[in-house]
C-alpha cells in the first residue's frame, strides 16, 4: 500500500485507557449511552483513515461496558487505484480487535449538476445506509469532527445557505429508523491525531484528500491557516456558531409547526394560510411543509417563484411545481405533494385478479351482483389504459357524461384524474378504477361479476376527497 498508508508500529488494542484517551472514548461512550441506553449492535463508518480508524478503536475500548457489538462498514467506491487495499486494509483493523467487518461496494454515478465529491458523498451515505439495514445495527457512528464541522459552516456561507445548513452537522440524527450518530463534533481534529499517535494507530491516507480541486481541500489549504492565525479559537467558535444555527434552526421548525395547526390536514397544506402570513413567515411555513414530505429544501430563489405561482395561481389551477422528484400541486385550494404523472399506458387483460401498473394495482374480486358483470370480461377483448380525452361515462341512474367531468365533480385531483385505469371491452369504456361502472356493464342482481379495487402506490398523493371514492367499485 505504498503511497496510500502512513505506516505506524503495530496498534496496542486492548489497552488501558491513559487520561489522553478520556475525551475521545468518553465522546463515544456518552453518545451510545444516550443512544443506546440497553446497548445494542453499533456500525462504524470505516474508511480507514484516521478518523474513522480512532472512532473504531475508542468504540471497541469502551463497547463492552455499554452493552453493546461493533462492526466496521466499509464502502468500496473504486475510484482510487488504492481502493482494494483500502478494503483489505479495514477488514485487518477489524480482524484484530475481534470485530465484525462487512463491506459494499458502489458505482458513482456523476450527474451534470453535481461533483464527483458530491457524488461519492451520496453514493457513501446510501451504501452505508443498505449496509446498517443488512447488519442490523441500531445505531450508526461517523467521525465527523470540530475541524469538518467548522468547513461545512464555511461551505455553507460561501453557499449562501440559511440557517438549516448553517447547522452543518447535527451530532445524532435519525434517518429510516437508524440513528445516525457523530461523537466527535467538539473534539478538534488534533485530539484525533493525539489519541492515533499515542497509541500508534496505522491509517490510510487517501490521496484525494490533497486534491485542491475539491472546494473543501482547497478551503482547508488556503484559508484555514489565515483563520486560524487571526481565531485562535479556531475551529471551537464555527463549531459553536452551527451549534447556534441549529438552534434557530429548530426555533423556525417549532414556529412552522405551529402556523401549520390549522393549516395542514392530511398532508395537504392551506394555500390560505399562507396568503395571511408575511413573506419570511410563508416561507418557513412551506420549506417545513416541503420538508415534512422528506423532500430536501428547495433554494431561496426556487421557494420565492414556488410561493409567486401559488398565490397567483386560480382555485384549481394545474399548478405543477416539480421539485426533487415530485411535483407539487393545487386542488381546491390546498397545496399537495404528488408524484408526477406516469406516462400513458395500455395493457392486455390476461385474467389475472391483479393488474401491476406503473403507478399502482387494479384488483379484481369475484363476487355476485354490482360491479362489471363477469360475461363482459373476456381477456381476449379486455384492455387496461390510461384516460383519453373525450371518453364518456354513464353512471347508473343518471345521463352519460364527460369522464373529466364526474372526476371533477367525485374531487379528484387534476394530476390523477388521467392515470386513474379505465377498463375497456370490446373498445369501450366499461368502467373507470374508484369512480364507476357503465351502465351497459354492471352485473345484474346475483349475477357473476367482478369488483374493482385500485390500490395507487404508497406516496403517490392519491387522495380520495369523497364517499363516492373509496377506491372499490
């Protein structure tokens, strides 16, 4: 591994602790007693640096106490002619202190947008997300310190990011039920190399790591050392400055929180409530609503022209606010998160009781009386499609009308009513999924026939707004 590891005398584990190594295991104890108070099974995000090789030595000294199994998680990105032996090299430090190791490897993807820094930082943290899933763990550990604290907050501003990403990095967070935890936070970057070389620790160097392309490498080579030699409390005070975000942070979320009382319903959103709001206040009120959906928080310039188009927008208007990869919408005057519209689709009936489509599942259930009547079914003429224009319906009972019409009228939202499965025999519309069946088609009484259940996928933003849709028919 030449050129790719600083090589150091061979690592002391199972030592006593002397009291240089207070700080740093303490970090670790207090964060998985706090975490994990009846101990359980703790990742390490391991790169095989020296930050992550001292967070796996500290939680290997102090897991037994707490109760709790450790296992070093590597991600393999392959992006350095080092990285089999970076790999190997993990599974060593894991091997000698009796650790469990499992490895991922990934493919970064670079998209036109992003950087390949930013890129592998996804693929890293999704890869390491699968790995806690596949092992198991209830708490994940990375070693995250005061000094990349302190260069996210600088990133951050040269970003001209608000208060949320002045945070920086929160020191737990819970994300798809593991919480993701970085004791290191107030320990400066020096106290990490004091604990490897007290207690001769090998690591990895990653040759990245010197590459000023990167804005972050450029930051702590350039600038760093001036903020340093004019702050001598560098990094402690731009730590204590997240920290103050953060609260402010959590301030502007509880204010959110409550101007959304009244305003959220279902996770729909008021367009109202926030015409009665002042500026700042509409828009923390729809950056947490946005967030609350799991979707990141658009830019300052993206909520301003969001809010403009909302407010300018009529009672049901097609707004259609594409933003992380949903769209946003309003229908009678409530602001909804929806998945786009799938593209139109046409499928042969094969007889099966459950149709798979793109954006859902049509179930047919066998029953007698009501419903399409069974001896109009016949696979060979039978398709599933998507809505056209024109098409009519007649509900029983009552004159045969525009579909788009009775959709209109039943609440649908604009964005559903196309995608909603139209069963057609023999070329004609026999029944629309949640809405009705033909007149021409409906089962005597007793008769053989079929009821329709439409099951949208979970996130999709279907919502039924009425009686009459509730999703069988």
């Amino acid at each position: 591994m030449a050129g790719s590891r600083r090589s150091r005398p061979a690592e002391r584990g199972g030592q006593s602790s002397t009291p240089d190594d207070d700080d740093v295991r303490a970090a670790v104890a207090d964060a998985l007693a706090q975490a994990l108070p009846g101990g359980g099974r703790v990742g390490i995000a391991l790169s095989g640096g020296r930050d992550s090789i001292v967070l796996l030595d500290a939680a290997h000294a102090v897991a037994a106490a707490l109760s709790c199994e450790i296992v070093g998680l590597h991600v393999h990105h392959g992006l350095s002619p080092n990285a089999d032996a970076w790999a190997a090299f993990c599974r060593s430090a894991c091997d000698r202190r009796g650790v469990a190791y499992a490895m991922r490897r990934v493919h970064v993807q670079r998209t036109p947008r992003a950087s390949l820094e930013a890129a592998a930082r996804a693929a890293r943290y999704a890869a390491l997300a699968a790995l806690a899933d596949e092992q198991r763990v209830d708490a994940l550990l990375v070693a995250h310190h005061a000094d990349d604290q302190a260069e996210t907050l600088l990133l951050q501003l040269l970003r001209g990011a608000g208060v949320a990403g002045l945070a920086a990095m929160p020191p737990a967070r819970s994300i798809g039920g593991k919480t993701w935890l970085r004791p290191f936070l107030a320990l400066p970057r020096a106290r990490l190399e004091a604990y490897a070389a007290s207690h001769a620790l090998r690591y990895v160097d990653d040759e990245s790591n010197a590459d000023a392309r990167h804005r972050r490498n450029a930051l702590r080579e350039r600038v760093i050392p001036a903020l340093r030699s004019i702050a001598p409390g560098y990094p402690a005070t731009l730590a204590r400055a997240a920290r103050h975000q953060a609260d402010a942070a959590a301030l502007l979320d509880d204010l959110a929180r409550l101007d959304a009382q009244r305003a959220v319903t279902d996770g729909t959103l008021e367009r109202s409530a926030l015409g009665a709001l002042d500026a700042p206040r509409a828009r923390n009120l729809l950056r947490w609503f946005i967030g609350t959906h799991g979707l990141r928080a658009p830019s300052a310039a993206r909520l301003d022209e969001m809010l403009r188009q909302i407010a300018a927008a009529g009672t049901d208007a097609r707004v259609a606010l594409r933003h992380a990869g949903v769209e946003i919408g309003l229908h009678r005057g409530r602001i909804r998160v929806h998945q786009p519209r799938p593209a139109p689709f046409c499928h042969r009936w094969d007889g099966s009781p459950r149709i798979e489509l793109p954006h859902g599942t049509l179930v047919l259930t066998p029953q007698r009386g009501g419903g399409i009547a069974a001896r109009h079914l016949d696979p060979s003429t039978v398709t599933i499609r998507s809505g056209m224009p024109g098409e009519r319906l007649q509900l029983a009972g009552r004159t045969r009308r525009p579909v788009a019409d009775l959709l209109r009228e039943a609440g649908v939202p604009h964005w559903d009513r196309l995608v909603l499965p139209r069963v057609c025999c023999r070329e004609s519309l026999a029944a629309v999924a949640a809405l009705g069946v033909d007149a021409a088609f409906v089962a005597l009484p007793d008769e053989a026939a079929f009821a329709l259940e439409w099951h949208p996928q979970e996130n999709t933003g279907w919502t039924p707004v009425s009686h009459s849709l509730r999703g069988t028919i």
